[in-house]
C-alpha cells in the first residue's frame, strides 16, 4: 500500500492550543511510558507532535462539534473532504452566516460545519451563546485554507489507532505506567480572560475537581503533566513533594491593542 509521506498536523485552529511551546513541552515527556492520554484534546497539537507514535492513544474533550471532527476523520475521510469541498465552493459572506445558522443530525454534516467554521470565522475561535449556539463572527481571510486534503488524509492515517471520546475529564480510565497529558482551559490570570470552549465555563470547582482526580491518578502510578497559567490559585493546589513545576514562556499578545508581543510565563506540573 502506499504510504502516506505527509506529516500530519492540528485540523483546527484552537484557542490554547500548544504549537507555540511544543518544543518545551516535549523535552519534559516522561522517557517511556505505554498509553497515552488527552482528555482536553483540542487541536491536539502534543499528540500530533509525539516522536513515537506506537503507543495507544485515547482522546477526548467535552466539546460535541470538535470529537465529531476527530471521529469522522478516523472513520470517513473521502466523505468528509467531498462536504468540504462543497463548502469551500459556496463560501461567502452570506454563506458563512446561513451555515452558522444551521444544524444537522447527521455527524460527517456536523463535522464538515465545524470544520468550514473554524477556517473561516474570525482567529479560529469557538465560542457559544447561551443556548449552546456557535455566535463567532467571519474572519477576514482572502483565501482560508478550508479543505486541506492531504492533512485530514495523514490524520486519518493515525487517527485509525485512536480511541476518540466525547466525555468530562473524569471519565478516562489510565492505569500505571500510562501517561496523561492535561491541558484544561487556564485558571484566568484577569477576570475576563478567555476560557469559554463549550456552554459551560471551566470554573475554580472544575480545577479543583482536577487537582483531586490527578491525585487519584497519581497514585496509582499514572505518569501526568499539567499544563496552566501561572497563578497562586493553581500553585497551591499541587503542593506534594515529588510534584515539579517547569515554569515555560509563550509568546503571546499581551495588550489589547495586539501591538505589545511578550512572552507570558506558563506552568508546567509533573509529578516525575
Ligand atoms: C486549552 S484547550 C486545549 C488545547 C489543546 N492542547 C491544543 O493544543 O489545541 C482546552 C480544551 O478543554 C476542553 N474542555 C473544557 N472543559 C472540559 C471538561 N470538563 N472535560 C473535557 N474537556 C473539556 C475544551 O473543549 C478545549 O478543547
């Protein structure tokens, strides 16, 4: 059969996603360990990055729209990029609006929205209303990159090997000697920071609720990093003695006017 020589890479655009640290991210993975876990997949930009990828792979997030795209590119690729192309054809204005509006049952329909969304809307956002509706403006694109055939192709190809989920955090099952790689929506360093991804925010409860369940895991021996903002709050829930904290540097905009490039620091947490 003939191999697929194009290396994949993240098929959305995603807030938080891990592109611009990957490097320093990577050289902190524990040597060795057997399956793999992200629970906050998002782009999946570590998973996508992993020298090796032999082990399992289990993926999840609570996001419906993201883990429809991740389950249709595993199970039909060709029809995926068939819809996608039928968008990209219409794409428009008036069209990015009327398919905003719209909703459908049918997951390779969902999944070719999703995708067609976060391509052309503005930065790559996604964000809901209230009642759970996509709200993100149209992006000021000449000519977005919508169907990115041979990509979806190489994502497939490894895609085959996953398990891909729909669930809270909680629910994933690693047992010793696996690795979880965490990546939550950050504790916010100012109040009206971003770190709304689904209807529901990602509160100080939900942080708490995942320093109890890494400790769980911890215990029975599950390898785990932690990725977050660099705060007191989040400080202070790792505090057991063989847990160590990376601190790694991001570049990001760090004033509103988007003309004030800095490098924000972020916290890296092992307990390895
Ligand atoms: C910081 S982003 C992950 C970015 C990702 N590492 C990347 O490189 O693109 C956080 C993710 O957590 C997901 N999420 C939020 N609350 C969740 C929950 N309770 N359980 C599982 N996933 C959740 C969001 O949908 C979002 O995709």
């Amino acid at each position: 059969m003939k191999k697929n020589k194009f290396k994949p890479r993240p098929f959305v655009k995603w807030a938080g996603g891990k592109r611009t640290v990957i490097d320093q991210i990577n050289k902190r993975l524990p040597n060795d360990f057997n399956a793999y876990f992200e629970p906050f997949v998002g782009g999946g930009a570590v998973f996508f990055s992993l020298e090796e990828k032999k082990q399992e792979a289990f993926l999840s997030d609570n996001n419906p729209d993201l883990i429809a795209a991740y389950k249709v590119i595993k199970s039909s690729p060709r029809t995926l990029i068939k819809e996608l192309k039928k968008h990209a054809a219409k794409h428009s204005e008036g069209y990015y609006y009327y398919i905003r509006r719209s909703s459908s049952r049918d997951i390779v329909d969902i999944a070719a929205r999703f995708l067609y969304l976060n391509k052309t809307c503005y930065n790559g956002l996604y964000r809901v209303n209230n009642s759970g509706y996509f709200n993100v403006p149209i992006g000021d694109y000449k000519n977005p990159d919508i169907v990115q055939e041979e990509n979806i192709i190489a994502c497939h190809d490894l895609l085959k090997r996953t398990k891909i989920s729909l669930c809270d955090f909680t629910k994933i099952r690693p047992g010793k000697g696996d690795f979880v790689y965490f990546d939550p929506p950050y504790f916010p360093k100012k109040e009206n920071s971003f770190t709304k991804y689904t209807k529901q925010n990602f509160s100080l409860e939900d942080q708490v609720r995942l320093a109890e369940f890494i400790k769980k895991l911890d215990k029975k021996g599950v390898y785990i990093m932690l990725s977050n903002s660099m705060t007191k709050v989040i400080s202070d829930l790792y505090t057991m003695n063989h847990f160590l904290k990376h601190v790694i540097y991001a570049p990001r905009y760090v004033n509103c006017k988007g003309n004030g490039r800095g490098k924000i620091s972020e916290l890296l947490i092992t307990n390895y």
